[in-house]
C-alpha cells in the first residue's frame, strides 16, 4: 500500500498534495454519481422533455453565471474556507433532496432547484481547488501532479460514477444522493487537513468586484501564452461542443448502434484517458509541452475528420479511443502550463476566464451542432468541426510552441498592480 501511495503522491511533493488528491477523488466520485443520478431523478418525475433538458442546461449555465465571481473570490480570500463552505452548502442541499425523496415529497421543481444549486456550489469549489496545486507542489513537478488529479476525474468521475450512480438509482432513487453527500462530506474532511501558506488579498488593497473581474481579463489578455490558451480552448470547445452534440444521433443513425453501443463509445474514450494516465509522464519526458500541445489539437482535428467519414463502429471505437488519450493529455498539459504562467494572486481569476472559456464554447457549439445536424444531416456537424478546427490549427501553429515557455514572463505592467487602478 505505500509504494501505491509513493507512486500516486511521491513524497516530495508533500502531504498537503496527499489530502488535495485524495479529497479531489472523492468529490469526483460524488459528481459522477450525480452525473447519472440527476437527469434520472428528473426523468422519473416528469415526462415533459424540455424539464428534462433542463437538467443539463443547469449543469452548464452556473459556470457561465458564475465562474468570473467565483474567480474573484478565490483570490481574495481564504481558498481552503472557499472550497469547504461550498462542499458543506452541497452536503446541505443533498440532505434536503434525501429528505423530499424519503418522504415522498419530491417535485420536479424541487429537483431541478436542487440539482441547480449542486451545479453553481460546484463552481465555486472546484474553480478554487484549481488553484491550490501550485500552492502546493513545485512548478517542476506541476504535470505529474495534474496527472493525478485528472486520473481521478477520469475514472471516478467519467467511468465509474455514472455506473454506480445509475445502479444505485434502480435500487432506490435517494441512495445515489447519500452516497455523494458522504463522498462530499469526506472531501471537506480531507481538504481541511491542507496547511497553505499565506494567501488572500489585504482588505485595503481590494478593488470592487466588477474591477477585479475586469483585472483578471485583462492578465489574461496581456500574457500571450495564456491568451492563447484561452483563445484554444474556447474555440476547440465550440467545434468540439457541436460534434459531441449529436453523438447519440451519429452512434444511432451513422453507425446503427443501439444504446448499449452508444454507452461502450463513451467507455471507449475514458479508456483512452486513462492509456493517456499511463504514457503521460513518458511522453513529457521526451517531447516539450509545446509539441505535445501541436500534436493533439492536430489528433483532434483529425478525430472529426475521421468520424465524418467512417460508417463503421470499429473505426469509430479506435478513433474515440485515442481522441480520449488526447483529451487527458491536452487538458493537463494547458492547466500545467496556464498553472506556471499564472501568479498566485491571479490564479482564480485566470481560471474563471478558463472555465467561461471552455462552458461557453460548449453552449455555443452545441447550439450550431443542433442546427446543422437538423438542416443537413448528422455528419454536418463533425464537418463543421473538422474544417473550424483545421483552420484555427494553421493560424495558431507557430505560437503553439512557445505556449510552455513563456510562462517565465509576467504580463506587461501586471506584476505589482494596485487594485484601485484596475
């Protein structure tokens, strides 16, 4: 058990880096549950269809609502307060929602308010327990760690949860809701054990909300490695959000799957996360972030290009497979990189633009994969995909391999900023 444990969480990154992951974990595995467990909760309660697509827009408009808030709190005040109030306002609202499930006074409203609630507490808790790591461990070592996290998300909260979440479910439509607010509840416990240095912006030096937000844009702007990255993200979110969009269609109607098939290309992909788990600190041994960043956004571009043309649900499997190892190692390379480039005292805010970045391209994407696949057909939108994401590959290919380096350069006039003058 202790060499799982030194090879999980070496030594020399820290016991504080011990408590973070395995909280992370644990809230993954929580989220995961209710990843399956709450549109079945709403779908058991009403059969109207936009209720039921309610559901998911409550998952993707509080980071919208949101993320640029909860980016100003992080990094104004005490982030371990932040994420443990924002667990335990969770673990009240998943008590609520047993409560009205055991007493038979469960309502579709009542779900869909609770479900709303979990999704915008998620928001403050996980954009702050995104800025704990470089708090924690060393810059050198910031990769690997990311990698350990994102091993949890990926199979706690992608591939396992949903399952138990559902299993749990079939068995009684409260349990999946206890088994997150005990997850939920053991994160708090965890997290409260991490000792931080000291952080949190002096009262006198703090601007007005409006004026921080606006200061954390324009970091964001000014620092070219991570403007770039957002601009990345935002884009790949919206050619990706309109492919991923229309999947159950495209598994249905372009490679005659049923359901079950449907769920096995889910499985697929997560599966190549975690190949990507394991060649991860291989590959960033021998091939510089900035390369590993070109190559997947071309995998990715690729990967639409593939599925517009294939029929065939083998192909289809592979392709998915090795887009899955992709995405898990492009996403912890950029927060790797945006991590180093970041001061600490921008961090929350830097990410909120991430998170904004990443949820809005999803909405939007998501938006014109639905027209597209409604007005022509259901490979439209993987077209779309391939040819948006093809041009943005060739406008950004050369800054692409600097991303990882300028992280040693601050952002013009943006190291001592007083907080008045933003």
């Amino acid at each position: 058990m202790s060499r799982f444990v030194e090879i999980t969480a070496p030594a020399r990154f820290g016991t504080g880096f011990r408590w973070l992951l395995a909280s992370s974990w644990a809230t993954n595995l929580g989220d995961g549950i209710a990843l399956a467990a709450g549109p079945l909760l709403v779908a058991s309660l009403t059969t109207d269809a936009f209720l039921v697509s309610l559901a998911a827009l409550l998952r993707w408009a509080p980071p919208l609502l949101f993320g640029l808030y909860a980016g100003v709190l992080s990094d104004r005040f005490d982030r371990r307060r932040i994420i443990i109030a924002a667990n335990v306002v969770r673990t009240v609202v998943l008590g609520a929602l047993v409560v009205m499930l055991t007493t038979d006074s469960a309502s579709v409203t009542g779900a869909l308010l609770a479900l709303g609630l979990l999704a915008t507490t998620e928001v403050f808790a996980d954009n702050t327990t995104s800025t704990l790591l470089p708090m924690l461990v060393h810059r050198d070592d910031l990769a690997i760690a990311n990698s350990r996290l994102q091993t949890g998300f990926i199979t706690l909260n992608q591939l396992c949860g949903p399952a138990i979440g559902a299993t749990l479910f079939a068995a009684g439509s409260a349990w999946p809701f206890v088994t997150e607010a005990v997850l939920v509840g053991w994160g708090v416990a965890l997290v409260w054990q991490i000792k931080l240095p000291t952080h949190g912006r002096d009262p006198a030096t703090r601007g007005s909300v409006g004026r921080d937000m606006v200061q954390g844009l324009r970091w964001t702007m000014r620092h070219p490695a991570v403007r770039t990255l957002a601009l990345t993200i935002l884009i790949f979110n919206v050619t990706f959000g309109a492919a991923w969009s229309v999947l159950v269609l495209y598994a249905t109607e372009r490679l005659g799957l049923g359901a079950v098939g449907f769920g096995i290309l889910s499985t697929v992909s997560a599966v190549g996360g975690l190949a990507g788990t394991a060649l991860y600190g291989w590959i960033t041994r021998r091939v510089s972030l900035g390369n590993v960043m070109r190559v997947g956004l071309v995998i990715e571009t690729l990967t639409h290009l593939a599925l517009a043309l294939t029929t065939s649900a083998w192909v289809a499997s592979v392709v998915l497979f090795v887009f899955g190892a992709h995405a898990f190692i492009w996403s912890t390379t950029s927060v790797t990189v945006r991590q180093r480039a970041v001061p600490t005292e921008f961090q929350g805010r830097v990410g909120s633009v991430n998170m904004t970045c990443v949820f809005g391209g999803l909405v939007v994407g998501s938006t014109v994969g639905g027209l597209l696949a409604a007005r022509i057909d259901v490979t439209a939108p993987f077209w779309f995909a391939f040819i948006g994401s093809a041009i943005f590959v060739v406008a950004l290919w050369r800054n692409l391999t600097l991303i990882a380096h300028a992280d040693e350069e601050p952002a013009p006039d943006e190291r001592q900023v007083d907080p008045a003058r933003a």
